[in-house]
C-alpha cells in the first residue's frame, strides 16, 4: 500500500488542523494512518501524509465535488496542491 503526501497552503492552519472533513472524504476510499504536518517557519504551508490502497481512486475523487467542497471547507488554496506518490524501488 503507498504511502501518499499532499502538500499545500491554506487559510487558517488551526481550522485545517480541527477540521473533520479529511477523514470524512478518506475515510470512505480505505485511506488509513492519516497524519497531519505544518511548516513551522510558515503556518500556513500544510501537509497531509497517508496510507492509499488504490491510488487511482483517490485521483478520481480528488476531481469530484465532494473533495472540492471538504478543500474549501478546509481553506486548502487548490493551485498549491502537490501530491506526492512514494516510489518503490
């Protein structure tokens, strides 16, 4: 299972950090071990690492507009996301 890190900027670290709408979304595609980062030197770059059984499907649903709306709930600046797929050797 790869492990998936999503880095981006938002809003209000504090309400990204309470918020909880990523295990709403995840939760449902079998994403696991979610764990949460912030920039000390800029509060307001984020990241989310966690475990992705079928990566393709999270793709999928990142275009849909359930994550669209959990992104502008959570104040994610959508132009800042990165995702990071883990390479295996």
């Amino acid at each position: 299972m790869p492990t998936i890190i999503g880095h981006h900027d938002v809003k209000d670290k504090d309400h990204w950090l309470a918020s909880p709408k990523r295990e709403e979304v995840f939760g449902p595609l079998g994403i696991t071990n979610i764990r949460t980062f912030v920039n000390p030197e800029n509060p307001t770059q984020v990241a989310v690492m966690m475990d992705v059984p079928d990566v393709d499907a999270l793709m999928a649903a990142m275009q849909n507009d359930v994550m669209g709306e959990a992104m502008a709930y959570d104040g994610v600046l959508p132009e800042t996301l990165v995702i990071l797929v883990e390479a295996k050797p």
